[in-house]
C-alpha cells in the first residue's frame, strides 16, 4: 500500500480527531464522504474506518478529561439509551420515508439548530457559584476561561432524550455520528456548558460506535492499514484539539461547531439532489 495513502488517510484522521475531540460530533461526517470520494474506498470498509476512530477519539477524549469532570456519565449513559433505541427504530423509518426527504428535512434542521447557536454566540450555561446544587443530572467542571470551578443544571431532560432518540435515528438512516445533533440540543436548549456537552457527547459516541464495529468486524470490513493510519491520526489530531479546546473561548467553539453544521447541511441538500 502506498505510503502517500496511508498518510491521506492519516491526515484525515487527525481533522476526524481533533473534531471529534473539540466539538464531540464525531469526525465521521468528514471522514467517510474522504474515504469514499477522495480515496474510492468501499462504503462499508469507509464506515468500519470511521466507527473505530470514533472509538479512539471516545477513548483520546475520556483520558484526556480527566481530572476536569467535563463528562457527565449520568447524563451520558441516560441519553445513550434514547439513542440506542433510535438507533433500531431506524430501519423502519427508512422503509417509511424516501431517502431524499430524509436528507431535506436534516439539512433544513441543521440550517435551524445553526442559527440558534449562533444568535447564543455569548450566552454560557454556567452557575459561577461552585458550591451551588447541579441537580440530579447536572455537573461541575473546572472551566479554564473562567478559571475556577462552574456549576450547571441540566433543563428539558424529556427534550434532551427525544433529541437523543432522533439522533440514533438519523446516525443509523444516514450514517453520520449523532453528536451533530445532540451537542448544539444539549447546549442551545437543555442548559449544557458547550465544553460539557461536547465530551459527553464524545463519550456517548464512542459507547455507539463500540456495537457497531463489532459487527463490521466480524463481517470482514475492516482494512486494518486504513484503521491503523486513522486511528494513528485520530490520536494525534484528538490530542492537539483537547489541547486547543482547553484554551479556546466558548464563542470560538460555537462559530465552528455552526460551521460544521452548515457544511452538514449543504451536504445533505446535495445527496438530496442526486
């Protein structure tokens, strides 16, 4: 196998990495259309590549937190159930809605869930007071921005889990990680600081991504040069991002995780069309 493959592979891991790190949304919505476009990778072998990188960059995102309490396991484990359940339902949504419906209806919530996040570019989710009460499903985390200790509530949970349900759905129908849906939900609408919501989700999504690559595994699909190159640059690009996002202002995070969704969105507008 080439060496200038293994390293377009590898650089590709690393954005996958540092976006997954960064914005918990899981770099599958960049890695797979590369892998299956740029290098003529078949789908399945695509999407095996991308479930094991999203599972490094779980793993890359859970070391790297810790001491910062940044995920929230009972939040994390509660939404992966809803998640979980979407995931199965998926198949019977596909055969209940054409495939280009599906894609308009996505791109136009991602274009939505956009311009809530960006009319919020200044708005934190945080409780200054750290000896305050988080609740049940809320948390406390050393924010770097502030410099001390915050506190926050975790609002709408019933929203949180059908938001989480429709992300399995939507990961399973249109194989894209769910965390493009459920960081700027948990954020914008459910009281989540963003760095909170974001190793959640990361930590949520490599719970998802685990099932799944079993299965491609045990099937055959797995390249193991792609996933080792991948995985190589996952860890690289993962422990670069949580370097970054450690520093980083909320605002900075919002501007790109907008970004992101804008891109997702002209990408389903485009499938849609086809």
């Amino acid at each position: 196998m080439p060496v200038s493959l293994i390293a377009a592979v590898m650089a590709a891991g690393a954005v996958a990495g540092g976006l997954g790190a960064l914005l918990g949304i899981g770099g599958g919505v960049f890695l797979v259309p590369f892998l299956t476009l740029a290098l003529d990778l078949p789908i399945r072998q695509a999407l095996s590549t991308s479930l094991l990188t999203v599972i490094a960059t779980s793993s890359s995102v859970s070391a790297g937190t810790t001491g910062r309490r940044l995920i929230n396991i009972r939040l994390g484990m509660t939404l992966e159930v809803a998640t979980a359940a979407g995931g199965l339902v998926g198949g019977i949504t596909a055969y209940l809605l054409p495939a280009s419906s599906l894609y308009v209806v996505f791109g136009c919530t991602m274009l939505l869930i956009a311009g809530v996040q960006l009319s919020r570019l200044n708005v934190r989710n945080v409780i200054v007071d750290s000896n305050a009460d988080p609740g049940k499903y809320g948390g406390r985390f050393h924010d770097d921005e502030s410099g001390g200790d915050v506190v926050y509530r975790v609002k709408r949970l019933p929203l949180a889990l059908g938001g989480s349900f429709v992300a399995g759905n939507v990961s399973s129908l249109l194989g894209i990680g769910g965390g493009v849906l459920k960081v700027p939900l948990l954020n914008a609408w459910c009281g989540v600081p963003l760095r909170a919501a974001a190793a959640t989700s990361a930590f949520m999504i490599g719970v998802t991504a685990a099932s799944g690559a079993v299965i491609y595994y045990g099937s055959g699909d797995v390249v193991a040069p792609f996933a080792a190159a991948a995985i190589l640059g996952v860890r690289i690009g993962s422990t670069a991002a949580l370097r970054i996002g450690a520093r980083a202002k909320v605002r900075h995070m919002k501007l790109l995780l907008s970004a992101v969704m804008l891109v997702v969105a002209v990408l389903m507008f485009v499938r849609a069309a086809r």
